[in-house]
C-alpha cells in the first residue's frame, strides 16, 4: 500500500479511498453528496447515509478508487453483496457528463488489431482524447475542462 491512501468508518463499514487510482469519474459525489463532497475536508462523511446506501455508491466506482469492508466479519455474512447493478450480470454503458464512457459487465476489449487488451467487470474509457492512457480514462478530462456535448 502506498502512502495517501484513507479509510473512513461509520463503526460498520470502513471505506478505503486509493487516490492514486481514482480518475475522478464523480460517481462518488454526484450520486451521493451528503458522504462524498470534494469541497469538504474530510471529503468522506460516513454519518452522512445509510450503510446501504454508502455501499451501492462505493460499488459504482469504475477504478476500484473506493472500496469497503464491514468492520464485522460475522456481519458480512448476513448481508447480501447484491446491493446495485454492478453485480449483477446485466451489462451497462454509462456516459458520464463531461467524462469517460464507463462500461460494466462481463465484457471484453479489443484493440484495431484484434488483440484483447482488457478482460474486466468495470472500466472507463475516454471521451475527451487526452488520456496519456488510451484509449482509457485517467482523469484527464478534469485538467482540460473537457465538456461533452
């Protein structure tokens, strides 16, 4: 683990924030401001929502940026994983407001020479065209100020 990386906790949850995988797709704050709010330090307010509701954001993270654990192991157990989409087998494209394409899904890419680049659940892939990872988003799109039509 590298240096940066917080956890937040409500006493049942603990949420993990990896920011050096996070490309700021805003699915986090967009959906769930009351938690997440980059305009607030600490960003995370785990009083904010219900457990539940703070696991079905933390699922629609395409990076993995954010993640959780229940703080009870023997708790866990009693709780279903099938809180969103996500884990579901139906497979999504979301267009994200001035940012990626996230896909999710069982899926694979394809390069133009017909090589799989990827075999994933989850990713983002830019729109803006600046990514120095393409044909995948890294956030540059919020540098740039890129605005999708």
């Amino acid at each position: 683990m590298y240096q940066g990386n917080k956890k937040y906790t409500n006493g049942e949850i603990t949420v993990f924030w990896y920011p050096k995988k996070c490309i700021h797709a805003t699915h986090c704050y967009r959906e769930l401001i009351e938690v997440f709010n980059p305009g607030r330090r600490p960003w995370v307010n785990m009083n904010g929502a219900s457990t539940r509701e703070i696991i079905r954001v933390v699922k629609l993270c395409p990076t993995k940026a954010l993640d959780y654990e229940y703080n009870n192991k023997d708790a866990q157990k009693g709780q279903s994983r099938d809180l969103s989409v996500a884990d579901k087998t139906v497979s999504e494209a979301r267009i994200m407001k001035d940012g990626p394409l996230l896909l999710k899904g069982d899926f694979r890419i394809i390069d133009h020479e017909g090589k799989e680049i990827r075999h994933t659940g989850t990713t983002s892939l830019c729109r803006c065209g600046a990514s120095k990872d393409l044909p995948f988003c890294d956030g540059t799109h919020n540098k740039t100020g890129y605005k999708s039509d």
